[in-house]
C-alpha cells in the first residue's frame, strides 16, 4: 500500500509541474503579444504624427515661403544634429538618418536641418517635440529640402530606435508610410540638390510667379541664375548667405520676346544654382502658360457716322511683334474683352469741348479693367463702339485672357460738329442758332424740326460752308410745330466730296 501511495503522489506532483509549465508559456506568449500589440500601437502613432507634422509643414512652406522653425534657428548640419542626440543613441540615429538621406537623395553637404516650431503648425494630437520635462532632446528637425521630419530622442519599440518616416517603420504592423520626394504636382514644386522651385500661379497668366527657395551658404561663391532658350543666362539679384526665397514674376524684354517667338512645347526656363562658377543643381520650369504679349489695335481706327450716333471700328490683336514683325505662329491667351470710356464732349451751346463727366476727367487703369462700358468684339477681333454725337474722345481698354492689357485714348472728332444755342422759344415758337464747324466744304444742305424725332417738316436751306470753318445758321419756327418737352433738328449736308452726311440733334427745351 505504502508503494501504491508514493506512486500517486509521484503522478501529482509530475502533473502539477506540467500545468506550471504550460501555464507559464502561456502566460509568456500571451505578455509578448501584449508587449507586441502595444509596440506597434507606439510605432503606429509616432508614423502618424510624423506624417501630419510633414504635412502641415510642406502646407505652411507652400502658403508663407519660409520653413516652419523657430525664430532662433539657424542651418545645422549633418554633425549638428548628431550631437543634438544622447550620446549612447548617436551609432543608430546616424545609420537611420543615414538610410533616410540615401532615400530622399539627399546628401551632407546640400542639406541643412532646422528646429521645427510646433507653435507655428496646426497640430493638435503631437505629444513630442515641446521639451517636455526640460529635456532639450524632445525637439524635431526638419530636413531641408527633402521636407523629412526627424525627432531628435527617439521613439524605442521592438528593441529599435526609430527617429522619422524610414523603410524600418513602413516594415513594422503596415504602417504605409509616403518615402518619396517632396515634388507635389498640384503645386508644380520641384528640388534638386538643395534647389527648392516652386510654380504658384495656374492656368494662363501674365505672372509666372515663381518661387525659389535654397539655403546658401558662401554669398561670394554661390549664385542663383535664370536662362531662357536662346538668350544668355542672367543672375539673379538679391541672394545672400541663409535661407532664401525669391519670387519671379516676370521677364526682361529680351527673354520676353524670345520667349514669345517659340510654340507652347518650347517655352520654358531653367533655374541654376552655381558654386564657384560650376553647376550644381538645376530646375526647369514649363512656362507654356505664361503670356505676357499686351495686346493691341491694330490698324487704322474707321468712323462711320449716321444721323444719330457714330460709329467707332477697329481691330484688335493679341499676337507679339518681334523686331516690328508681328509673330503670326505664336500662341497667346487671346482676347478677354475691351472696354471704353468716354473723356471728352462738345458744349453743345457754346460749341467748346469739355469734360464728359462732370466731376471726372480721366480714369484708372484698374476702373477701366473692371468697370468701364464693354464693347462688342466679334469672333475675328473686330470690335465696334457705339458714340453718342457729340463725343469727342474716350479711352479704351484692350484685356487679354492672361490679364494683360493696354489703354488708349482715341479722338472721336473731325468730320461734322453741330453745335446750337437757344434764343427763345415757346410751345409755337423756336429760335435758335445752329453752329456747324467742317474739316470738308459743305456744298449745300437742309435744317428741319421734329418735336418727335421721327416726323421731321419744314426745310430750311443753307449752302457754302468752306472747309476748316465753323459757320452760325438762324433758324426760326414760328406757328408751324408744337414743341413740348423736346425739339429735334435734323442736319443734311451734301460735302464736296459727294458724300452725304445726315445728323440728328436731340434739344432738352426743359434746361
């Protein structure tokens, strides 16, 4: 019996050291997946923050043209921000910052770090980077021109220090990580080698609004230029040692007009960034948008006149004139609109010239753009505008689709001016004198009255009005026409040239 005894407690206690066992491997498997679920939930979220950091950095460059740093920083390089980091970390920091360089083929000597001011981003969820404890390691650089975020301290998980968005973290849990250079085409940015250029204005324009951003470090040996095809290279005034951030907007009136000579495929310009006369990074920027040809009349302007109102025809072109020959194959935004405005009238009663406007003798460019009268404009470019008779000058407002423009003022006298004064009249009763001055002799011609402005009755003949003269006709109705609130005066004359010339004169009798 004893035997029997010893053998179960035997048993028992082989059974209880199994069930330890198991219990504790289970225990451990089940330890590392909660290790392992909380290490990829740290390396989940310090992706996640490196991403929004990246983002509203790259979104706050694009909208102020400077980086996101604190006030106080200035360019550290590679060397700069290893010492940044503890000491016992620096071997790992410099193999990961190392590998992030080699994928946003970055180098060196051509980027520069920056400390990155969190104040200055719309982040809400960051919990690193603000010194936190007083620790002077809780901060993130930002790589220029890559646009790469690094923190400084590092994030420990699965016995591996990750510092910003490498192949390491894209690897752990599927974290999708973008590792691309930072060329946005919604912007049209580019960089190379420390050369940032980015292209702000879209669509057709007279602006190219170009934006160029690098950091140089010696003024004296490194220099910005511009080239267009066919012109020499020029340098670019204004840069300095530090960062810089140059808006170009336009050409001189040489690269203009080579410019303007070449079809769409060929327009563009290369921006270079040289050190001690040798090239080391170059952009070229597609300018096949940009249009700065003003636009303009092109021929003689024609009167054509009618009893009533005078009509203003000219024609109007957007093409470039190179060397006083007009380019016929080059490619220009087109005619928007054209616009007028009238300057200038004859004092009906004393026959002088005057302002139209009472309170206005002239008016902005930007009113004319904007406000002024349009004018019909026909599919070929001919545009017509209507005057009212007595007009002498307006000014008129060619706008292409790329916004440029051109102002003229054009002289709407000569030929026939009527003028007239009123000497008295009632209901039956009118007196008046007519003044007719004439670039052309007047052989002969005829005055009626109409109190409508279509029945017209009763002649009055004239004749013998030299060329270059102004001459004063009496007319008088007496009992033939009841006038009330208006007299019209219809004008005939029969000019020298054989042409005939009708205008009609509409008389407030209530002034």
């Amino acid at each position: 019996m004893t035997s029997v005894s010893s053998n179960k407690r035997g048993i028992t206690l082989i059974v209880l050291l199994i069930t330890i066992i198991v219990t504790l491997i289970i225990l451990s498997a089940s330890t590392i997946k909660i290790l392992d679920a909380a290490d990829n939930s740290t390396i989940a979220a310090f992706a996640e923050e490196l991403r929004s950091l990246e983002d509203s950095a790259r979104e706050y460059y694009l909208q102020n043209n400077v980086l996101p740093v604190t006030d106080e920083s200035s360019p550290l390089k590679l060397n700069d921000v290893l010492n940044m980091s503890s000491e016992d970390i620096q071997d790992t920091f410099r193999k990961a910052l190392s590998e992030e360089l080699e994928i946003n083929s970055d180098n060196s000597d051509t980027t520069s770090f920056y400390k990155l001011d969190l104040a200055k981003l719309s982040v809400s969820t960051t919990t690193r980077g603000a010194m936190g404890k007083g620790n002077p390691k809780d901060i993130y650089v930002i790589a220029y021109p890559s646009f790469r975020i690094y923190y400084i301290d590092g994030v420990e998980a699965k016995r591996t220090i990750y510092f910003s968005l490498s192949r390491k973290i894209q690897a752990v849990n599927n974290v999708k990580v973008d590792i691309s250079n930072f060329t946005n085409e919604d912007v049209n940015t580019t960089n190379a080698s420390g050369l940032n250029v980015k292209k702000v204005e879209d669509g057709i324009t007279n602006k190219m609004g170009i934006i160029i951003s690098t950091k140089i470090d010696d003024a004296n040996s490194e220099k910005l230029y511009l080239k267009v095809p066919n012109v020499e290279q020029r340098q670019i005034p204004g840069t300095f040692a530090g960062f810089n951030s140059i808006r170009i907007d336009n050409l001189k009136d040489n690269e203009k007009a080579a410019i303007n000579s070449l079809l769409p495929e060929e327009k563009y310009v290369d921006i270079i960034k040289k050190k001690d006369n040798l090239e080391i990074a170059k952009v070229r920027v597609d300018i096949s948008d940009y249009d700065s040809t003003c636009p303009v009349i092109s021929g003689t302007p024609i009167i054509k006149k009618n009893s009533t109102v005078n009509l203003l025809y000219f024609d109007v072109s957007d093409l470039p004139t190179v060397n006083g020959n007009i380019v016929q194959t080059a490619t220009t935004s087109g005619i928007k609109e054209v616009r007028y405005e009238y300057l200038k009238k004859y004092n009906e009663q004393n026959f002088t010239e005057k302002n139209y406007y009472t309170n206005t003798s002239d008016f902005t460019d930007s009113y004319m753009k904007s406000e002024a009268k349009k004018a019909d404009i026909s599919s070929s470019g001919t545009v017509k505008i209507e005057l009212e008779k007595n007009v002498t000058k307006i000014k008129i407002c060619i706008v292409d689709n790329a916004q440029n423009y051109t102002v003229y003022e054009q002289t709407t006298a000569g030929g026939i001016n009527i003028g007239y004064s009123i000497n008295s009249f009632n209901n039956n009763y009118f007196n008046l004198d007519l003044k007719i001055y004439t670039d052309e002799a007047i052989q002969s011609g005829q005055i009626q009255i109409s109190s409508d402005g279509v029945n017209f009755i009763e002649p009055r003949d004239f004749s013998n009005i030299p060329a270059l003269s102004t001459q004063t006709i009496n007319v008088v109705y007496d009992n033939v026409i009841t006038l009330e609130n208006f007299a019209y005066v219809k004008v005939i004359m029969n000019k020298a040239s054989n042409e005939q010339e009708e205008q009609i004169i509409k008389i407030d009798l209530n002034m």
